[in-house]
C-alpha cells in the first residue's frame, strides 16, 4: 500500500511544486512506484512533469467532484516515470462545489484509496495557502513534508502551519503527523541561513531532514522544459540533491515499517 505524503507551506515560493516534481522523479530512480496528485489550480506539477495543463482531459477536479474516478484522471509514465493525476484552472470551481458535498474533507482520501495498491508513494503538491483542497490532502496523508527557507519569515509560517497540522490531526486524521522539514534553497554562505537551520534542528530534531537543497540554476531551469532536475541536468547539484533526499525518505520509511512489525509482534 502506498503511502501519502503531502508537501506543503502555506508560505509561497519555498519550493513545495519543485520539491513534489523532484522527489518523484527520485523516488523512481530508485525503483518506486510514485503518483504525483497535483491539487494546486495553477497546474505547476503537471507542467514540470512534461504535461500540458490546458489539454488535460481528465483532471483532479474530476475526480473531487465524483465525475471520474481516480484511475481515469492517471496519466501513465510522464517523461520523468511517475504517473501524475493532473490540474488546472478548472480545480478553482471544486472548493465551490465542495462547500455543500457531506464529507467534503474527505473527498481526495475516498478517490484516491482506489490506487493506493498500485504504489509505494503517494505525494500530493498544494495551493500555498490553506483552503478546502490543502485539508483534502492532509486528511489523506499519513505524513506531511514540509519545505522552508531558513529565513525568519519562514519560521512564523511554519508555526502556523504546525497549529494547522494539529488541528487536521485532532478531528479528521489521527493518523498524520510531520514526515519531515527540508531545507530549501539553502545557502550557506549567509549566516541567517545558519543560524534559523540551527534553530530548526534545536526545536524538531530528526524531524528535519540531513539533506538541504541548495539554490541552484539548473533547479530552476528544468520546470521550463517539462523535466525534473534529475532529467535536464543529472550531475547538477539540484539533481543529486533531490536524489539523496529520496534515499533519506525510503531509508526513514523501511525504519518506521520495520518499527511497527516489531510492535505488532510484541
């Protein structure tokens, strides 16, 4: 069975649809099956996968609004090898709609537990803010992985985000907690970039992943060309990067699974 990651912040420009694009295309590298469900209305996920938004004839909106099911909505092997549930400007008129379906929180999680069979990840990109579609996707997740800069802006955000998380996981998902923090467009040549990382690791502890992603020119080049990192430039920092950051995730999952089977046993 899959599982269901959500990368989010409701803080824009850290680096949630590069890392949802990448780290799909990483974790397919290593030999994973992974479906990447865009739920953000401007369609950045299923551009950077080599898909254009504006042809799709099946989207998430869809699929939220029980005109399809989710197997329908899945385009097969994008360039990168990951299937992808597109979206586009369509998905604006679902959180409308959604206002008067019963259970509405939980539209994505009943769609989606069609397919949870078919993979060994799940990963959700997000609007940047939070709204209907964002609780659809934590409500559906087991874990949520969380970009950020290190920078003091970034910090306040996170601390509301953490109070959302938590209020997701006391009335509609017990099951959700943070996968993991991940450092973007890190630079270490800046001394506020070190000193909010060391604040991160001081307050989360393992919660914040080894691996940082640093600002890089090929990272922001690829999405132009429908390609992941890994894809455009495998040997540019971004690319490797994003791979160990795939290897960091299985490594992390096989130890919670390993953790649980033993407790079970006991």
């Amino acid at each position: 069975m899959a599982k269901i990651l959500t990368i989010t912040n409701q803080k824009g420009g850290v680096g949630k649809t590069t890392t949802c694009v990448n780290l799909a295309a990483s974790l397919v590298a290593t030999k994973k099956r992974v479906l990447l469900v865009d739920l953000d209305p401007q369609g950045n996920a299923s551009m950077g996968s080599g898909v254009d938004k504006h042809t799709l004839e099946t989207s998430i909106y869809e699929v939220l609004v029980d005109q399809a099911k989710a197997s329908e909505a899945i385009i097969k092997k994008t360039p990168a090898g990951y299937d992808l549930i597109g979206s586009n400007g369509d998905l604006t008129a679902a959180e409308v709609e959604l206002l008067h379906i019963p259970r509405r929180e939980f539209r994505l999680k009943m769609a989606l537990m069609e397919v949870t069979d078919d993979y060994d990840f799940i990963l959700i990109d997000n609007p940047p803010s939070l709204n209907l579609l964002t609780v659809n996707a934590l409500a559906s997740s087991a874990g949520v992985i969380i970009p950020m800069q290190c920078e003091y802006y970034a910090l306040e955000g996170i601390s509301a985000l953490i109070n959302t998380i938590d209020k997701i996981n006391q009335r509609l998902n017990p099951s959700l907690r943070i996968e993991g923090i991940l450092r973007t467009m890190f630079d270490p040549r800046m001394s506020l970039t070190k000193d909010v990382s060391t604040h991160l690791v001081e307050y989360f502890g393992d919660k914040v992943y080894r691996t940082v992603i640093p600002r890089n020119v090929r990272l922001a080049e690829a999405p132009s060309h429908g390609l992941p990192a890994i894809l455009y430039d495998k040997h540019s920092r971004g690319a490797i990067a994003y791979l160990a950051l795939a290897g960091e995730l299985i490594r992390r999952t096989g130890q919670e699974e390993k953790l649980k089977a033993q407790a079970e046993e006991a």
